[in-house]
C-alpha cells in the first residue's frame, strides 16, 4: 500500500489551486455566532411587561466611524458597553441591530407589548391548545326504534284507559258501590208433617211410628226402637219385624251392622246391597239387603232396609221370618212398613 498522497490531476478529491492565488488572497471574513446556537434562558412569570420594552431600551448611541462593537450582554433596557459603527445599533444579547436603526422590539418577530425573541411553555402544543388525542372517539349509541307493531297497542290501551277515566269520573266513582247480599246459611229441616197417625199406631221415636198388622204384637222385653212379633198355635214366634233407629250414621254403615247381628253364629248367605229409590222428599239415602240362613231351629229368611232423612235421623226395618211361613209374613209385613215410611 502506497501511503504517499497522490497530487496528481488525475485524482478527483483533490482541490487544484494556484500557489499564487493562494498568496494574493484575502483573509476570509469571520461570521459571527449564530443567534440559534445560543442558550436562552427560560422566561421568568410575570416579567411580561419588562420584556415589552427589552429591544428598544438596547440600542446604543451612534458614534463615529470605527469597527463595529458587539454590545456585551446586559439586562433588558440598558445600553451595551461597546461602541457601534455608523448606522448600527448594538443589541443587548450582542447581536447586530436590525438596519435602519429599528429597535430590538419592534419588526416582524416582535410580539405583542414588544416582546422580542421566542417564548417557552410547559406544554410542546402550546399554552391554549392540548395534545392531540390518540383514542378513537366512541360510538355514538342508537337508541332503540319502537316495533311498529306496539304502536297500535299502545295506543288501544291509552284508549281504553282514557273511556275508564270517563266512566268513573261520570258516575262518581266516589260513591260506595252497591253492597252485596252476604250468602246466607241454609239449614234443612224437614218439612212439617202432614202424616197423621191412626190410633192404633205405635211411636217410635223422631215422630216416627208403625201401625201392627192384625196377629202381629209388641215384643215388651225389646227396649231399642219398637219390634212387633208373631207367634204360632203352638206359642212359639214365626216372625219378627223391628222398627229401630240411629242418628248421624252412613246409612249402608248401619245396614251392615244390622245383618252381621241377626245372623252371628248362623250359616248365612248374602244377597248384595241395593240403592232404593226414596219414596219421600226427606230422605237423602235408602239402601236395603236380603239373607237366608240356618239356624236351630231351622232356615230363615228375611230383609233389612234403612231410611236416612235430611235431618240424620235413621230408621232400619229388620224384617225376619221361618222359611215356611215366610210368604204369609211378608204380606203382613208390607203395610206395617208403608206405615212407618208414611211417618217419616
């Protein structure tokens, strides 16, 4: 590697000068500092008005021909300490003065009340505008549309709730409204009886009586309810028919009971339990049964029926005969019971 410097005209970085324009050559006028490489100081608060009359306060007075001083850096309003050449003025900070002997203060770049220079904030937008702003501004909200289909909804319920207003505000609707009948308790009692009893009718109990068929006698030895009985040549009884009575009872409750009673301790066959049509107004049930059976002292045959009335009063009537004489007894016993449903 060569380290010689390479003069020769060949080589394009090298600047070629004539030595004798070199020696005739003027030396190159010195610039002075530029005002934008200068520190400047931060603006003290309040000194608004000072600053107003920093320019003009700075220009020094003309002197006569010389070299142009550079005034020293003094404070706002006083003139610097060199001399000026002709037609400049000395500014305070030691720039030139603007031609024409305008003062610092005044001019394009003066500010208002004659502020010279720039002016520093807080804020890198300036002291009435603010930073931009980076977030997206939000969306403004809808407000939800009405469905059509509510609108005449609504309106019918306004008018319907406008004819209500009407109405009440025409007919008073301060007065009491009509008091209405309390629904009264009813109690069924059983009419009067128009049911009247020949002499020779047995009472029983309730208003309740039987009347005997001819042959047929009270059983004195029977203190429930009132039993006529029948009896043969020989003296002994061919048949029963007994009128008794219960209070507040079902009546197929108290049918059963009858029944198992006549024929505990005898062979016995049951018929099924019937609903009767009630012959009488007052009578809500009437249930009846049949039996045959065995007992010593031979078969039997016989009925129970039972009469319930509104009132709750039970009549049962136990109808019970020797199978041989069964038919004669049942016609007996056919209007003995007509006479007690006559008196229910």
């Amino acid at each position: 590697m060569n380290t010689k410097r390479d003069k020769g005209p060949d080589n394009p970085w090298v600047r070629k000068t004539d030595p004798a324009d070199e020696e005739g050559a003027a030396p190159e006028q010195e610039l002075p500092p530029s005002p934008w490489s200068l520190e400047v100081p931060p603006r003290p608060a309040g000194d608004a008005a000072g600053a107003g009359t920093a320019g003009t306060a700075a220009a020094g007075t003309a002197g006569g021909a010389g070299a142009a001083g550079a005034g020293g850096p003094g404070q706002a309003g006083a003139a610097g300490p060199g001399q000026v050449g002709p037609g400049q003025a000395g500014a305070a900070d030691g720039r030139p003065a603007p031609a024409g002997g305008e003062s610092a203060g005044s001019g394009p770049w003066a500010g208002s009340g004659g502020a010279s220079g720039a002016t520093s904030t807080s804020s890198a937008w300036g002291d009435k505008v603010g930073p931009p702003s980076l977030r997206r501004p939000e969306p403004v909200k809808k407000k939800p549309s009405v469905p059509p289909l509510l609108l005449p909804v609504a309106a019918g319920i306004a008018v319907v709730l406008l004819i209500a207003v009407a109405l009440v505000v025409l007919t008073g609707g301060d007065d009491a409204a009509t008091p209405q009948p309390s629904p009264s308790v009813t109690v069924t009692t059983p009419p009067a009886p128009t049911y009247t009893p020949p002499p020779n009718a047995i009472a029983v109990e309730h208003g309740v009586s039987v009347v005997p068929a001819s042959g047929w006698s009270v059983l004195a030895t029977e203190k429930q309810g009132k039993q006529l009985v029948t009896y043969a040549p020989n003296g002994q009884a061919r048949a029963f028919f007994w009128v008794r009575q219960k209070v507040d009872v079902a009546a197929q409750t108290y049918l059963l009971g009858i029944v198992e009673g006549e024929t505990a301790g005898e062979i016995a066959q049951l018929g099924n339990v019937r609903n009767l049509a009630c012959p009488r107004d007052v009578l809500v049930e009437c249930v009846a049964i049949s039996y045959t059976s065995t007992a010593k002292a031979g078969k039997v045959k016989g009925y129970v029926e039972v009469y319930k009335r509104k009132d709750g009063v039970l009549t049962a009537l136990d109808f019970r005969s020797r199978a041989d004489y069964a038919a004669k007894a049942e016609s007996d016993a056919a209007p003995m019971k007509q006479s007690v449903i006559d008196s229910l």
